[in-house]
C-alpha cells in the first residue's frame, strides 16, 4: 500500500467543558479528495485547525509523507505543502487582487511579476482574475478565486476547503469542481468540508464522519446516498420537512419602489424594488452575495431608513422607523452575519437573546431588565432549537458557528414575528439543523407570518418558498412561483442573465438558449 499523503493517528483536544476531537484517525491519500463530515460542533474545525497549525492537540500523532508533522504555527504547515481557504474571507476591499494576493505570501515577489503570475495560474486552472482590480469590486465568487489562487501560488499538496460553495451560483460550482478535478489529477490532495452532501457524492473519493468528536465511520459518497450520510452525522432518522398548505392571507409586508443607498462603500444600492408578501407565505429571493442581500435586509428591518411609505406592514407606512420601533409592531429580523451583527461576540447567550427579544418578551421595566426572564428565554432557545453549549452564560464567539446560527434563528423565531426577514438561514449548518431551521421557518409561516428568506441555498429556497425572486446589482427580477422553476432558471436570474427583469417564463428560455 502506498504511503498517504496525511496521516492522522489519536488526535484528541479538550476544551473547559468539551472535547472537541476525541482519538480521531484517518488518512488522506496523494491525489485523493477526502471529505470531512459531520453535525456543528462535530468537531471537524478545531481537527482542520490542528492540520494548519492553528491549535496544538492534546495527544495523538500527525505523519506527512510518512515523516512526523506537527507544524507549530500556519507557516510550518504552510511550508510543508499544506494551504487552507476558509470559510470567511480574509480579504482587504480597499487593496487589490495582487496586493492581497501578496498580503499571504512570506517573500512575496516583484508586484509587476506576481500579477503576471496571478494571471497564469488563474488561467491555467479556469478561475481568470484581473489582479488589478479592487477587491471590493468583485462578486463572491470571484473573492473566493482570489482565496484559492493565493493558495495555489504555494504549490500546495494539500488544499483544505471549508464550505467552497456556500455563496456561488451553480454554475460556479461547476467551474469550481472543474478546478479542483485539474488539481486532482495532478496529485494534489483536497480535504474537502461541506453541508451540501449531493455535492460530495458528485466531488469526493472517500468520507470520513465526525460526531461528537469521535470518527463514527467512513464511506464513498458516489456509492451512499445524501440521507444515509446525513444519518451517518446524527445517528438517528433524517426528518424531512414538512409544510402544510396555506390558502392565501392578506398582504402583510408591502415594499413600493424602494430605492436607498448602500452605507458601505463596496456595498450595493437597492434600486427600484417592488413586492409584497402575504400573511403565511414565504418568498425566497436568490442571488449571488453582494448584490443588494445585506441592503435589502437592513432597509426591511429598519437598519437602513427610507421613505417612509418605501416600506408598509399592515398598510402603516414604516420605512423611517428604527428597528426596536419595527420590533414593536413585530418585525423581526436575522442577518447573515451572525457574530458581530446578529449576536455581540463577548455577551452571553443570555445578554444575546436580551438584545432582540427585550421589547417582544417584555424583559425590561421601568429601565430595569428582568434578567430571570432573560435566562428562561435563552434556556428556551437553546432547549427548542438543539443548541449545543454547556449552558446559557457562555459567550456567543464560544459557541460553533452552526449552533450560534441556530441559536439566533430560534431567539427570532420564538417571538412569534408578524414579519420575519432571514438572510442565509443555514449557512454552515448541518443537514439535521438545516432541517429543523426550514421546519421552523414553515411552522412560523403556517402561523400565519408573511417571511422574507434570503439564500444562496438554492435547494432551499426551492424547498420552503411559494413564490421566488433575484436580487442582482440592486435590482430585484420579477417574482414567479417556485413551482416549476427549474435550478438552471434560477441560477440564470441570479446571474443576472435576467436583466433588469425578467419578463416571464418565455424570457428565461430565451436567456437559457443563447
């Protein structure tokens, strides 16, 4: 048998109150890619961190090549052939590709001859990158290029990649996958981390699967379906949502011609956007990330203010009213940025669930806040939403970010909102969390909430909405019913293949055939 590239022999590490990798062994093949499964707070993290040298193991044993490897710091690891693209990019919007590109090099050549470079390589794997343009200019997608071909300028023998597709169109996917089959066949190892398990039954050779820490089991995707995967990191039954159908309620949430700038300055301006949403419908809007998501949410939750009659609930005009005024008349809202905008890092769950559900759950009075009350609602969120932490008085940055991401989706959801505006509701959540989170958001809707979901997650939107729609550079396409659309149709719109708006069913063939 040939040496593996990567092995991992006993890996454990313990935190006060968890052990986050538990007597974990594998390896990971030249040439091989090998995805890492597993539920939030499995424990693939803090296993990936200690390949990179970012966390020092407790006990066990890594080889590279069969020579021992316990790289001390992201440098070492790095030296040895091991480059990892995260989940959230570390990118400068005000620097360019090539100076962001040089940002992650230790002896970073002549700028005139790393942007020939940067364009070589990104070329040569089909991920073409101007290097002189502003990093703030580009879209997802093209961010995450930068990621990848900053890691591919190492020459690395082992690519890490956490969530690669969690903000790209379909067809970024496929240009994705296309140039990580080119590093396959030319040796390079790719330990591959994802939720969407139809995407590691098309990608990966080989499965190892996390739970609670501990290596549960293996598996070839190609030979496994996505359920008994999904089964495999529970270990239990996958429930599969379920909705009830809803005759159609009067319109709750009411958006005329809002239009409003952008207060970031890499930001897109909202223009001329129209809808409504109806008591216990769910309207998904699509779109790559970047083009208006983050915008449209601030100026729908009161973040952002407009003209007052831009946004109506009930027939009140309340685009000028600020977000505790919106929470009021029950307007909830949770943005895609969970830790820093959804939830204060450094507070606990408790002070967390305080800062949104204070006016809803009547937890102040007369300036005073009723902290029992406080407690028991963070309890309830954590209890109802399967958050895992070893209680309610742990920070918010503590937890992973899955949990976290459950945790604010249920302190939202457990309000009992008129109105709900989510933006990637399951970003980096596991397939039995997703699960829960769209049953909740479907359980609010059949309540007879009007909600708004944002997602890149286009299975998603499929799945929960009745009615679909695009954002792109600002503007939204026409909405059409989610029945019938196919995922094709919609990864057009979301390129912007639309136009300014799509006209119909007949509009869309024509794009598709062009």
């Amino acid at each position: 048998m040939n040496t593996p590239l990567l092995s991992i022999q006993g890996l454990t590490k313990a935190y006060p109150g968890v052990v986050a990798n538990d007597d974990v062994s594998f390896d990971i093949a030249e040439g091989e890619v090998h995805a890492l499964l597993g539920e939030n707070g499995a424990g693939k993290s803090t296993l990936v961190k200690m390949i990179y040298g970012l966390v020092k193991p407790d006990s066990g044993t890594m080889t590279w090549q069969g020579n021992a490897f316990a790289p001390a710091e992201p440098r070492a690891a790095r030296g040895s052939g091991v480059a990892m693209v995260f989940q959230h990019f570390s990118l400068f919007d005000a620097l360019n590709v090539a100076e962001n590109v040089a940002l992650g090099m230790e002896n970073p050549p002549p700028m005139r001859d790393l942007a020939k470079r940067i364009k070589d390589v990104s070329e040569n794997y089909g991920l073409p990158l101007d290097p002189d343009r502003t990093v703030g200019d580009l879209s997802a997608g093209e961010r995450q290029r930068v990621e990848i071909i900053r890691c591919l300028l190492q020459d690395p023998k082992l690519l890490i990649m956490d969530e690669p597709t969690s903000v790209l169109t379909p067809q970024e996917v496929e240009i994705l996958f296309q140039t990580l089959r080119k590093l396959k066949s030319e040796g390079t190892s790719i330990l591959y981390i994802s939720h969407k398990l139809e995407e590691i039954r098309t990608l990966c050779d080989h499965a190892t699967i996390l739970r609670l820490g501990k290596n549960v089991g293996e598996c070839v995707p190609a030979q496994t379906s996505a359920r008994d995967m999904a089964e495999m990191m529970v270990g239990d039954t996958l429930q599969t949502p379920t909705r009830t159908a809803q005759d159609g309620g009067e319109v709750v949430l009411q958006v005329d011609d809002l239009s409003a700038a952008s207060g970031n300055p890499f930001g897109t301006s909202l223009k001329n956007i129209s809808f409504s949403v109806s008591a216990g419908e769910i309207l998904g809007l699509g779109g790559v990330a970047g083009n208006g998501q983050d915008e449209l949410l601030a100026a729908l939750s009161g973040e952002l203010l407009t003209a007052a009659t831009a946004v109506t609930i009930r027939g009140d005009a309340v685009g000028n009213l600020g977000p505790n005024q919106r929470r009021g008349i029950g307007t909830l809202a949770a943005p895609e940025e969970r830790l820093g905008h959804a939830a204060a890092p450094n507070m606990s769950l408790v002070e967390n669930a305080l800062l949104t559900g204070a006016i809803r759950q009547d937890l102040t009075k007369k300036g005073f806040v009723n902290w029992k009350g406080a407690t028991e609602f963070a309890d309830q969120i954590i209890s109802e939403f399967d958050v895992r932490t070893p209680g309610s008085d742990r920070a918010a940055r503590a937890l992973s970010g899955g949990n976290l991401q459950k945790f604010v989706i249920g302190r939202e959801v457990l309000q009992d909102p008129e109105v709900l505006i989510v933006n990637q509701p399951t970003w980096g959540v596991d397939a039995a969390a997703a699960a829960a989170i769209r049953q909740s958001l479907m359980d609010l809707a059949a309540k007879g909430a009007a909600i708004v979901v944002i997602s890149q997650d286009l299975d998603e939107l499929m799945e929960i909405s009745d009615r679909f729609g695009a954002l792109n550079e600002g503007r939204l396409s026409e909405l059409r019913p989610t029945s019938g659309l196919t995922i094709d149709e919609i990864g057009l719109m979301m390129g912007g293949s639309h136009g300014m708006h799509v006209a119909g069913e007949e509009t869309v063939e024509q794009e598709a055939s062009a």
